[in-house]
C-alpha cells in the first residue's frame, strides 16, 4: 500500500469535490479544514493516520489508492444515493458500490482497535474506569409493523447499540449490537454479552458508570441515585460528557439519518466502521483537554459518611 503525505491526499480530494471548470481556472486550489469537516469529519492529518493504520490491511484491499478511502468517508458524512454520488465524484455506481463496501469491511474487522483493555488508560484506582451509554439508529419500517424494533427515541423502528467508553481519556473501550430497539431496553442488552465480558475480564468490584436505563441494583453499574450532593453532581457531569461520543457518531448522516437498507446487519458494519474511525482519531487527538480529565471524586464514592474530626472514615466497598 503506498503512503500518502497530506498534500497528496489534499489534491486526490480536490479532484473529487471541486469543481472542474472552477480547478481549471484556479489550478493551485485546495480543500480547507472546513471543507474536509464538512465532507469527511476528518482532517487530512487524520485521515493520513486512518490510511496508514490499514497498511497491514493492504493485501485484502484491491483499491491501493486512498482514493477509496477518501469515497467511503464521504460516503459516510454525507450518506447520498448512490445516484447523487455517481454524479458527484464522476466514478460509476457499481464500483463505487464495491469501493465502499470492501473498504468498510476492512475498517470494520478491525476490532482490536477498540477493546476492554483501553479503559486503563489513566488509570488513577477507581472502581469506576469506563462510562456506558445506549445509541439508537433509524431503520426503514418493516411490513407488517413489529413493534419489537420500535425506539422510543424516534417513535420509529430502530437499531440499538451500547458503546463504552474511558472516563480519563474518552477511548472506546467496548462498542455492542445491534439489538431490536424495542425489545432490548439497555440493561437487557448490557447483560446479554457486557457483564459476562466485564466478569471475565473485569477487577474485583469493577463497576461501570451509566444511567438509569441501567439500574442493576449496583452489582455491575453506578447508576444515579437522586441525591443532590457533589459526588453526584460530578458523576451527572462525567455522563453529560459521554454525549460528546454519540455526538461524534451523529456527526456522520449514515448513523443519524434513517438507513436506506433493510438488512440490520450491513447498518453494523457501518456502524463498526465509524466507531473505529472515532477511536483512532480519539486516540490520535484525545477527547479532552488535560485541564478537563476526571480527578478519582468523578467516578466513585470514597466515603459512605464524609468524615468530621473524631469520625473514622468509612469507604465503600
């Protein structure tokens, strides 16, 4: 697989994505940052690092172009039919078809990049290392309606999927599904696989923060408990900024506009996909500033009874 610098795949996207007449004209135009949000979620630095992460994928992937690449991110941003991105690229609709699919398999199957092993990073001994939450996708509706696949965030068939992730540094740790939406409320669907995972893989008295979709009486979750005090008002915190991750999976049409197709199992794959292009950028760039990592009080109980002078420290178990 050839290396591509930045400016190469700067001028490999600008053939695709502006206009011919208007290249002609200007021939020392480029793509700006703004430009590569708004077509690829990605920067070309990013997307320089993406490529290079498949080369030990090279033999699998007949396209040795980052042309391929470029398309299938695109194709991810912006989710057009496939007609509207025949016409937008100029290639044709089969090969753009097999382009894209053998490219997402590629980053799909790469299941490694995401693992239970990353919620360690800066560790700093709490119980509480990982943060879970459920995202919901639209699907077309079935005939007849099966109200199993009903999400009660759409009102609309759906796919659900759980995605974990490090509380320190923002790094997936475990992404799940999909799951008829209906039929498997969170905590379902976290007991199905996750805690069998969490239990064999897990440290003695491990919990994972969530919220209250995953009330399990505290065996696997710290979930909310209604009081107004500050260790929740941290934890409260530490899930709000969780939505920053599903706000990364929205940035791509695929995933937050309803999917076209009817097979849930091609939606996984896109799905995989863009999670591990989120976890490699986050591992690349980070989630958070260095200022705004967790300190131990954002993710676990330290004392039952908060200790006055006299009093000896009771700690949770």
């Amino acid at each position: 697989m050839r290396l591509y610098s930045s400016a190469v795949i700067n001028k490999v996207a600008t053939k695709y994505f502006v206009n011919q007449k208007y290249r002609k004209k200007n021939k020392h135009v480029r793509l700006s940052y703004r430009d590569y949000s708004d077509l690829f979620a990605c920067e070309p630095h990013e997307i320089k690092y993406i490529w290079r992460k498949l080369d030990a994928y090279a033999e699998e992937n007949p396209f040795k172009r980052v042309d391929g690449l470029l398309l299938t991110l695109f194709y991810y941003k912006k989710y057009p039919t496939w007609d509207d991105f025949a016409k937008r690229t100029g290639r044709d609709q089969n090969t753009l078809r097999k382009m894209t699919d053998m490219v997402t398999t590629i980053i799909a199957s790469n299941v490694d990049w995401i693992k239970l092993s990353n919620r360690f990073y800066a560790d700093n001994g709490s119980i509480c290392k990982q943060c879970i939450d459920g995202i919901d996708a639209e699907t077309k509706e079935v005939r007849p309606m099966d109200p199993k696949l009903m999400s009660h965030k759409f009102k609309h068939a759906g796919l659900r999927y759980l995605v974990a992730t490090n509380i320190q540094t923002g790094d997936l740790t475990y992404v799940d599904g999909p799951y008829a939406a209906g039929e498997w409320p969170d905590l379902r669907a976290a007991r199905n696989r996750f805690c069998y995972d969490m239990t064999a893989e897990g440290l003695e008295g491990e919990r994972t923060l969530a919220d209250g979709g995953f009330n399990d009486g505290y065996e696997f979750f710290e979930t909310p408990t209604g009081h107004n005090d500050e260790d929740q008002r941290m934890k409260s915190l530490v899930r709000a900024r969780h939505e920053q991750i599903n706000s990364r999976f929205k940035d791509y049409a695929i995933i937050c506009q309803r999917f076209r197709a009817r097979d849930p199992f091609k939606h996984a794959e896109y799905f995989y996909a863009v999670a591990n292009i989120i976890q490699l950028k986050i591992h690349r760039n980070g989630l958070y500033a260095e200022s705004e990592k967790a300190t131990k009080m954002w993710q676990v109980d330290y004392y039952d009874v908060y200790p006055e002078e006299g009093m000896e420290e009771v700690v949770s178990p």
